[in-house]
C-alpha cells in the first residue's frame, strides 16, 4: 500500500505548514476543481474540502452559509465524488474530506470510504463521530482504505484525552484554539498557555492549529507552537465575491499574502 500523503508531506516538511479549507461546489458548482487546483499552484500543503451539510454544528456563520450555498448550488457527496474523479492527474497535495457523519452514514461508511480510496482522498474529518464509536465500529475500515481520521481537540480537552487521540489518530491532530466555532475573532496569545501545553506533550501525530488563522501573524504564531495551521474563514470570505475568471487570482493573492 502506498504511503499515505499526508504522512509524506510531514516526512519532508513539519513546520509553517499551511492546510486550506474550502468548502466544495463554492462559489459555484464547479468550481471545486478549480479552487483545488488553484490551492496547489500558489502554495497550500493541504486542501481540506468541506462536504456541505445542512446542519453544520461546527462551523461559524461564513462556512455555514458557504455550505448552503453549495448545497444549493446541487452538491451532494454523489455530485462530488463525480468532480473528484481524476483529479489526481492533476493535484498532488494530501486532499482531506471534512463533514459530518450524517450524509457519509446515508452513504454508507464502507461504500464511502472505498470512494475516497478509488478518487486518492487522503484523510476524514467528522467532528460529530464520537471516539468511542470510531475507535470500536469504524476505525478498521477507514483504515482498510488507508484513510487517516484526523480528531479535533480543544482547549478543554484534558490530557489522557488528547493521549488516547493521539494514540488513535493518524496524519496529524486538529488543535481547535477555541471552544467557539470557526470564524471568530481570537487573539492568538490569549491561546499561549493552551499551544504551550501541547507543545509540551510531545504527541507522536503533528499538531496544526485552527479557529482564528486568518493572516500572516496569527499563521505564525501558529505555526511557532505547532506544525502549522488551517485558514478557513478568511479564505472562504475572498472566495464569495470571486466569480471564475478570477478564482486563479483570488488564491493568489490570499496565499502569498499568509506565506510570503
């Protein structure tokens, strides 16, 4: 079995790495591919692409609205396992799915993950899936497909806690900087003690940090504690008023603005 590429990425690089979340079919049906392909022109190490959901407990307004958007826009996991066909002659970078556990329960979890296996998805993420329930009914399937789970801890996330995640974890752990949704407004010191903590722990999976990366400082105040970081948010903010001629452009800009 190939080594999964979310683990030859950290091989080779395990700082300032920058993971981008953009949510599929947003702005527009068809533009998922090339926002992807976009993504991995200007800079990003990993896409994170969001599986629209109508009922996104997670998610902050920005993300919440881009995922009605793109559910009315005709997005399903049908319509996106259909766009991903292929894009692998084209994108390189681990690609992760981030959702909920509703539609890929709808879907079938064995079934989907033999999708995610067969269009060269890298990793999952469903906050929503207990760990219990991963770790005793789902975990060997993702892992047959060599899917790496990825889980979200938070500041209130006790130690033995995050042990026993890391211990389950593959591909790297979501460090959340807050107990809030995504989107908000933080400032990033105030997360000193919590990166700190981690940092101390010396997990065996790398860490990036999410919820609040927004611009270059608070990408490397991130990046100084962790691995990395996700932007999510911001990015999808530069996407709404993009229309295709310019997604190109758009993905630009926004990239060399965080790594330059």
């Amino acid at each position: 079995m190939m080594q999964n590429r979310i683990d030859q990425l950290f091989a080779k690089k395990q700082h300032s790495v920058l993971n981008v979340y953009c949510t599929a079919g947003f702005p527009q049906l068809n533009d998922t591919l090339p926002v992807m392909t976009a993504l991995q022109q200007y800079g990003a190490d990993i896409i994170e692409l969001g599986m629209p959901f109508s009922d996104p407990l997670a998610d902050g307004p920005v993300i919440q609205e881009s995922s009605a958007k793109a559910l009315q826009n005709g997005m399903s996991l049908h319509v996106l396992f259909k766009q991903l066909a292929g894009f692998r002659e084209k994108i390189q970078l681990p690609v992760i799915l981030m959702g909920y556990f509703n539609p890929v329960l709808t879907y079938g979890v064995e079934a989907f993950c033999a999708k995610c296996a067969e269009v060269g998805v890298d990793g999952i993420i469903l906050p929503d899936l207990p760990m219990a329930e991963f770790e005793n009914e789902y975990r060997a399937t993702f892992e047959k497909y060599n899917l790496h789970f990825i889980f979200l801890i938070t500041p209130e996330t006790s130690e033995a806690r995050i042990r026993k995640i890391d211990g389950l974890s593959k591909g790297f752990i979501y460090a959340v900087s807050s107990s809030s949704t995504t989107g908000k407004d933080k400032d990033m010191k105030d997360q000193q003690a919590y990166f700190e903590r981690l940092k101390e722990l010396r997990l065996k999976n790398p860490v990036l940090i999410g919820f609040g990366i927004k611009d270059k400082a608070t990408f490397e105040v991130a990046s100084a504690y962790a691995n990395g970081a996700i932007i999510g948010t911001a990015f999808i903010k530069k996407l709404e008023n993009s229309q295709d001629i310019d997604i190109a452009q758009t993905v630009k800009t926004f990239i060399s603005d965080i790594i330059q």
